[in-house]
C-alpha cells in the first residue's frame, strides 16, 4: 500500500489522500476536495483513480466528488446511512465491509458514529495499520459535534473502537489542527512534557507538507481526548465544573472535555 498525503492549503485546513496498489497502479482518493491536486499527482505517478470515499457528508469532505467522477469515471463509497445526504453513492458500507485497492490493498470499514452519524473510517490490513479517520480523530484532538453529530456517540467510538486498535496504527485525519490540538492538550493539562515538546518542534518547524504522522501510541500521550483518567486532567477539569464527581468516569471526561473545546 501507497498512501499519499495531500494538503490542501485551503482555509479548513484539509488533508486529502491517495491510496494506492503498487502492483496495478489502481488508487482511491479519500474526501478529494482539491481533486485537481489529486488528480495531478495521480497522473504524475502514473495511478489511476477508480475509487473515491467520502469519510462523512461535509462539504469539505463531499465537495470533489463531482470533478473527480466526471474526470475519472471512479465509482463513490461511502457510508450506507449517507445516501440521502451525499450525491451518487454505489457503495454504501457498513463495519466489517472489506475494500479492495487493486490486488493488494485491503481496507476494513468501521462505522464511527460521533462527528457525524454516517462517519466512516477505514483501516488498512497492513502489519503497521493505517487508519483514515475523516473527521473523528484529529492529531492531538478529537472531531466536534454540532455539524450533525453526538458527544456520547463519538465517546463510544473513542473508547470501544479507536482505543482497542495496535498502538503502532498510524493516524491520516481530515485536517490539519495538531498545533491548535496541542494548545488544548497543555490547557487542560499543563504538564504534559510530550506535548510540549512536539508543540515547540512543530512551532519551529510545521510544514502541513510533510506533516507529522503520528501512531496511536503517540497519541495517547498526546491528545486530551485519550487521557480520561489522567489525574491532572480530571483535577482542571474540577476547575470548569466544580460538580465533577470525585472519580469521574471516562465517559463524564470526554464528554466535559469536548464541551469545553467548544468554546476554546
Ligand atoms: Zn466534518
Ligand atoms: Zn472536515
């Protein structure tokens, strides 16, 4: 498997992405807003594009489609609940659907409510995984919930899928917030010494280009919405909403901590 990352350069920040199978140059593009890039670095490896997959619904995520299908003829997958909400799906999935890239890419489809309702990732069959979260998980941050979504569902995603994938899963997100993600991550807890040395590396040196790609293991260190039971977490926490509870549950942190970066 290929992956390509693309940066859009756009004001939402998007990332955009190719995958590729190396043995038939067979690729998907994932939410291609800026298909004209897609395009172009398809055509400069020599891949074609026969698959394009929409993470969710959004316009940042959805709004290529249309040039991408017309320039290409590749057919659109994306969540089987979305087809009233994204135009022209021939494949709608559901977790534990297998997506196929040429003759050696395979992609497992897991269904993560939360951002929106009819959110997917994809996960690929590699021996290190990568995972293609849209809009779930972000770089040291987690998506937000008022373009259609829940807090308690996007918990649920956090805790019974994303936290039992191998910690050596590499993480592809939507956008680009890991320097505004690290910011919230050290608010909340300030002594927090890897984030504060990857936010001082990334002040110096972030080229959303070749951005970092972090693993699962990085962000449990990294990103707040994996840190539920961190002491110091809980105890600013307590500080926003003095009636938390001694011994909060996971799930009260998560969802306090996103109300909070609401208004962050
Ligand atoms: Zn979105
Ligand atoms: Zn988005």
């Amino acid at each position: 498997m290929i992956v390509e990352q693309i940066w859009t350069g756009n004001a939402y920040r998007n990332f955009n992405y190719l995958i590729a199978c190396p043995e038939s140059g067979e690729a998907m593009a994932i939410d291609p807003l800026d298909y004209e890039k897609c395009l172009g670095l398809a055509k400069d490896r020599g891949w074609e594009i026969t698959q394009i997959l929409n993470t969710h619904e959004h316009g940042d995520h959805t709004g290529g489609n249309k040039p991408m299908i017309e320039a290409t003829g590749a057919r659109l997958l994306a969540h089987k609940n979305a087809k009233d909400s994204i135009d022209g799906i021939d494949v709608g999935l559901a977790a534990g659907d297998v997506v196929h890239v040429g003759r050696s890419v395979e992609l497992l489809a897991l269904d993560t409510p939360g951002h929106t309702m009819s959110h997917v990732c994809l996960l690929s069959q590699t021996d290190t995984p990568g995972l293609f979260c849209g809009d779930t998980l972000f770089n040291a941050g987690a998506g937000n919930c008022h373009g259609g979504g829940h807090p308690e569902q996007l918990y649920e995603t956090f805790s019974q899928q994303l936290n039992e994938l191998p910690e050596s899963t590499l993480v592809y997100p939507g956008h680009d917030y890991i320097t505004n993600n690290l910011e919230f991550t050290l608010d909340r807890e300030p002594g927090n010494s890897s984030a504060a040395a990857l936010l001082e590396d990334l002040k110096a040196n972030h080229d959303p280009d070749h951005a970092l790609i972090t693993s699962l293991a990085q962000e449990k260190e990294i990103n707040a919405f994996f840190r539920l039971t961190s002491p110091a977490v809980i105890a600013r926490l307590r500080e926003a909403f003095p009636d938390l509870p001694d011994d909060p549950s996971a799930r009260e942190v998560f969802i306090k901590l996103r109300e909070l970066r609401n208004q962050w």
